[in-house]
C-alpha cells in the first residue's frame, strides 16, 4: 500500500483510540491502586482476579477477534468497541461489589480485545507500510503512553479537585466522591475518540479492498500459525506483557516502601506514563533507520538489569533518587520491547492481509499475563506485605525478562539479513 495515501491523522486519532480503550479498565487502577482497593472494597488478590476474568474473556476474544479484522475495516470494530467501553464506565462508577466487577471486567475483555485489539494493530501496520513499521508501533505505543499520562494527570487533578479533608488520610466517601468524577469524565471522553474514529480513520475504497479477505479458510490460519515469527512472537510478548503488567505496581510501591500519600503515589504512577511516549518515539525511529529486532533483544536486557535494581532491595523510602533511576530504567526496558514485538512482524514475513489472524494467534499465548499475573502479583504483595513482597514481584519480573531475552535473540538471528 502507498504510505503517501494515509495521512498522518489517521495515525492521530489511532493513538487516541489505543489508549482510550483502555483507561476505564486498566489505566485508572493503575494510577489510582490505593484508591480503587480501598473505594471497592478489594485487596490485591480480589483486584488480580478482577484482570484474570477479563483475560479469561480476552484469551477466546484474540482467537476469534483475529480473522473477524481481516473481514471488517478497522474503523468501524474500533468505534464501536470505544462506545461500548464508555458504557461499562457508567456501571463501574456506582463502584459495583466484588462479583459485580469480575462481570463488568469480563465484559470490557470482549469490548477491548474481539473488537479493537487486531483491528489495532492491523491499522498501525497499514499505516506504516514495508518501511516505517518502527515509526508506526512506536508513534503507536508512546503516543498511547503519552494519552494514558494525560488521562492520568488529569485524573489526578480532578480526584484531588474534590477531597477537602486531609490527602494523606481522605474519608471513604471522600475517595468515591472523588473517584467516581474520575470516572464519568474518562468515559465521556472515551465516547468523544469513537466519534472521530468513525469520521476520521477512513481509506479509500482501493486501499481498504486490500486489507481486506472475503473469507478466512482454515488452511490459511493453519499456515499462519506454521510461521517461526509468530512461534517466537508468542514467548516474545507473553515475557514483555508480564513487565508491562508489573508497572501497575509502582504506585503501590510508593505507598507501601517509599510511604507516600494517596496524591503522591498516583502522581508517581502518571510521571511513569509521561516516560513511555519518550521511549516508544526513540526507539521507533532508531529502529527503522538499524537493526530493529536487535533492540527488542537490548529492551529484554534493560528490564532485566532494571528488575535486578529492584528485587535486590537497596532501594528504601530514603533513596528517593535511586528510586526514580530505577523506575526509568525498568520503564525503557519494558516500554521498548512493547514498542518493538509488533513492529518486527514485518521483518518476520508475516502477510499484511492475515496480520488480524496473526495478531489473534500470538496474542492468545502472549496475552495469558492478563489471566495468571494479577493474582500472582496480589499473592506475592499480600503474603509477604511490604517491601518483602515488592521484591518478590521484581524477581519475576527479572525471570520473564531472561526468557523474552533468549526468545528475542533468537528471532534476531532468524531475521536480521532479511529484506
């Protein structure tokens, strides 16, 4: 497909979307842990069980969600998915008992995955063509980072807009009052992105026609699933996924270790979203103009060495810069690797028209951390409570790191001579 053909607002409002998706299920409990455990009631395991039944949903989604991007243009399955994410956002804002939200995370796991995630990632390689893959996954993922920092800036603003108590100790009434702002306001929005999706991400009627398959045979997803890149990919971003989900436990770890207030540790939790869309940029770019599987391999070994910094327990509540240096060096790590493992698909020799299939395929095994990490993360926090537990968390980051580095490596090898 002519690049020259897709202008740059396409990629735009992409971003808008790749992340709005998203902020009502993960990026507000991510900004916001301390206050979503005490506003709902939950401890960390029942929060990891709420992510697992959303990845029980998102495992079948992938699988399906995959060949229905290669039927459909991607505009049309991302605005509806945006709609109906915002509306589980006026449910989760009358902060439903613990039942209630496995329910509600198992529907937006339907809403984000079956009918956005391959569209997504379909319509970022469209974008990028056969030679700005790193600019596209990597505009891609900053851009998404930078519009998860902004919601979490601004949410932050508006939660601490409504408490008039004490921060460091608001009532729990304050707190929902608060959140439940937080909420309404990232849902609207989220609807506000659909609509410019549904106006703005159109191709013309040529270009559309070649992304698209009248059928989807079995043989075709049997062949797809024969190729060593999507083999690879799979391991690749099961390990990268599992630091990416690790990162949801930075703000907990300012309140837990380096006793922060409720405001500080969300704000700790929004300056890690603001270093993301650094990363992604940098890396995209670097990557298109060397050896762009080669920095996936250097993106494992910086989470590893990162991971190490943490689970050794040298950093206290009185090694505030050590604590930030760390946080960086995880963030360029984890964040890097998930700039790259999509954009490398090209240089794997994946088709273009089956990228949906191929997407639902890796992302079936590389997407299981939503299942199994959110409730080891909660029983490795709440059986050994403090920093004990933080650096148990930390050395499972370092062993994923290690085996996505060998995985990571050996996709260099396989592809790197290849035009």
């Amino acid at each position: 497909m002519n690049q020259k053909k897709i202008p740059w607002y396409f990629l735009v409002v992409l971003i808008l979307a790749g992340e709005s998706v998203f902020i009502l299920p993960f990026v507000l409990s991510r900004v916001f842990r301390p206050t979503v455990l005490d506003a709902f009631g939950l401890d960390n395991v029942q929060l990891g069980l709420c992510f697992s039944v959303y990845g029980i949903v998102a495992l079948v989604s992938y699988l399906f969600g995959g060949p229905i991007a290669d039927k459909f243009p991607p505009r049309k399955l991302i605005a509806v998915a945006l709609w109906m994410t915002a509306l589980g956002g006026l449910f989760y804002a009358t902060f439903p008992r613990f039942e209630q939200l496995s329910w509600l995370y198992g529907y937006w796991g339907f809403t984000t995955i079956f009918l956005f995630w391959a569209p997504m990632i379909k319509a970022a390689r469209v974008w990028g063509g056969s030679t700005a893959q790193g600019k596209a996954f990597g505009f891609l993922d900053g851009g998404r980072g930078l519009v998860g920092a902004l919601f979490g800036a601004m949410g932050v603003l508006i939660f601490s807009f409504f408490i008039t108590s004490k921060i460091v100790e608001p009532s729990l009434l304050e707190s929902r009052t608060a959140f439940k702002q937080v909420i309404l306001v990232s849902s609207a929005i989220v609807v506000l992105v659909g609509l410019l999706v549904w106006f703005f991400m159109k191709l013309d009627s040529e270009s559309e026609k070649g992304i698209v398959l009248e059928k989807i045979t079995l043989s075709q997803v049997k062949e797809v699933a024969r190729l060593p890149a999507v083999q690879l990919l799979m391991i690749i971003i099961l390990c990268a996924y599992v630091g990416y989900k690790i990162t949801d436990v930075f703000s907990l770890y300012a309140q837990d270790v380096m006793l922060y207030d409720q405001v500080q540790s969300a704000q700790v939790g929004t300056f890690l979203l603001f270093v993301r869309p650094v990363i992604g940029v940098l890396i995209g770019v670097v990557g298109d103009r060397t050896q762009i599987t080669f920095w996936l391999l250097v993106s494992f070994i910086i989470s590893f060495v990162g991971a190490l910094l943490f689970a050794s327990g040298i950093i206290s509540d009185s090694e505030t810069f050590l604590f930030f240096l760390s946080i960086l060096v995880v963030a360029t790590g984890v964040y890097a690797a998930r700039s790259l493992y999509f954009a490398v698909m090209e240089r794997g020799k994946i088709p273009l028209v089956l990228t949906g299939t191929a997407v639902g395929l890796i992302s079936l095994i590389g997407y299981t951390p939503d299942i199994f990490a959110g409730p080891a993360m909660g029983y490795l926090l709440d059986n050994s409570p403090g920093a004990t537990g933080h650096r148990h968390v930390f050395w499972m980051l370092a062993l994923f790191s290690f085996i996505g580095g060998i995985a990571a490596w050996r996709y260099f090898q396989l592809f790197r001579n290849k035009q």
